[in-house]
C-alpha cells in the first residue's frame, strides 16, 4: 500500500498534464517530459549524451545489473549476422553493438569454410558505426582499440544524423538502433531512411526500452526508474539531471503496438516484436522486400 502511495504520488510530480494543442505544433516536440522546440533537442540530447559518454557503458551495467549485455545479444542473435554484409549501426557510439556483431561473423560457426571465398567475403565485411555524437563515438574507437580492433578494415566509424544518413539507397544488408531512437526528433524520419538505406531483403532491428503493463511489476519499475536511477546517475556519474531525461524520455516514448505500427507505415514488412523482462525493453523487427 506505502509503495503504492509513493508511486501514485511520483506520477502526480513527474507526469504533467500536456495540453493536446501543443503537442501538436509543429515546432514544438519532447525532452523528456518538457516541451521544447524542435530545433532545440537535438542540442539538448547532445549534451546529455557528451556528458553521459565516458560513463555510458558502466552506467548500463549498473542500471541494468548487466542485463543490457544480454538484450544486446539478442538483437544480435535476431539479426544473423553473415560473412560480407554491409551493416548499419546506428546510435551505436560505444560500439557495443558493432563488437558483437563483429565477433559473431568472426565466430567458429561463420569458419566452417575455411575457403578462399570465405576469405574474401570477411574482407569485403563492412560495419558502419553512425552516431551523432563524436565524444560517443571517441568511447568506441577507444574501446575498439583496446581491444586491437582500431585498425580493423570491417568497422568503419562515422558521425551522422539518423534523420538524414549519407549512406546510398538499397546499400545494407541491415540495419540496428539500440537505445538511440527514443532520442530522436522525428522518429518517422529515422525509420522512413532505415528503409531507405536498406537493401530488399534487409533487415531492420530497434532494441529499445518499452513499456511495462503488469500492474505491481510496473509500479515497482516506476519507482525504480524515477527514484534509484537518477540517484545513481549522480553518485556514480555525477550526474542527475541527465538520467532523470533518460527515465522520462522512456515514458514519452510510444507503446509497443504504436512503435510496431510506426514501423509498418515506414514500409516494413513482417513486423513484429518480442518483449524482454515483461516489456521493460522490446526488440523491434521489420524487413524491406
């Protein structure tokens, strides 16, 4: 009942009331549970981010109890990485991603060939990490070069927006976001161009903190998100503001169904989801044909 109380309570804090008329301006969007303008966020969400990156990976652990390592192998698992695909990666600074694909093309299973055109298909592998983040993007290449992989030919590091890539129509052979796309401005704009740069046949995959509908599982993550969360952010990052942005930035994002049909009028096919820890986090999929 006392949990109960003191989440009810956190809601009438936390969730204003927004008025639907401002919700629909054109030039108005959310950070978190603010209304800002448009050209405003995307300033905003960087400085989160440049000021999160050199504790992101550490942060994940911690919030999670590790548990992000295993939904990222998920995604991955879903994805079936190949010898010779063209990958991309978006939001993916860290490299989190982009090492586990790597290594599973580079697994034992992917050698069971152990040909000239096997070979040729490892080289010919290309892994585009995108983030518009350099100080992200700095992580990854540092963490990619502790792991010797800073020079490697099949990971290639590039700063862009996922509303508007520089990659050509129909060059990948798929297509991830992994805690990224919440952040966005548009998100229509970020899926109308995964389906742009992806080739038929690719695959689009989005691993994404979701939506909880269980009612005492909820109100236990309630609590855990918008009081323990923040409180780590600032004990072991030194930061409070930010992850209070990350936890009401979760809420602010649509319902599995609504993203599923956000997906599905990008042109997607077979779209479909699967949630993970009772919808705490969903692996979104879709395929251009």
């Amino acid at each position: 009942m006392a949990l109960r109380m003191c989440t009810k309570s956190l809601r009438r804090k936390l969730f204003p009331v927004f008025n639907s008329a401002s919700l629909l301006h054109s030039h108005s969007t959310s950070f978190g549970f603010k209304e800002v303008r448009e050209e405003e966020k995307s300033q905003m969400v960087g400085n989160v981010f440049s000021s999160v990156a050199s504790n992101y990976d550490l942060m994940n652990d911690v919030m999670s109890a590790g548990l992000h390592r295993l939904w990222k192998d998920r995604l991955v698992s879903k994805l079936n990485p190949f010898p010779g695909m063209r990958h991309l990666d978006v939001a993916g600074g860290t490299g989190d991603v982009a090492f586990r694909i790597l290594e599973t093309i580079n697994s034992v299973d992917h050698r069971a060939l152990q040909d000239v055109l096997e070979d040729n298909l490892h080289e010919d592998t290309q892994i585009y990490v995108c983030d518009i983040n350099p100080n992200m993007l700095n992580v990854g290449k540092k963490r990619a070069q502790e792991r010797g992989l800073e020079n490697h030919q099949s990971l290639v590091w590039v700063e862009g927006d996922a509303e508007a890539l520089s990659f050509e129509d129909d060059s990948m052979d798929g297509y991830t976001i992994a805690f990224g796309i919440r952040n966005v401005t548009h998100i229509e704009k970020v899926l109308a161009e995964a389906h742009r740069v992806l080739k038929s046949g690719g695959r689009f995959l989005c691993l994404e903190l979701s939506h909880v509908e269980v009612p005492v599982f909820k109100q236990l993550y309630d609590y855990y998100s918008f009081s323990v969360i923040p409180a780590i952010g600032e004990l072991v990052a030194g930061d409070r503001e930010s992850y209070q942005y990350l936890v009401e930035s979760i809420r602010r994002f649509p319902s599995q169904d609504k993203f599923a049909s956000m997906i599905a009028d990008a042109g997607f096919q077979k779209v479909e989801y699967e949630n993970l820890v009772g919808g705490v986090v969903a692996v979104h999929s879709g395929w251009k044909f």
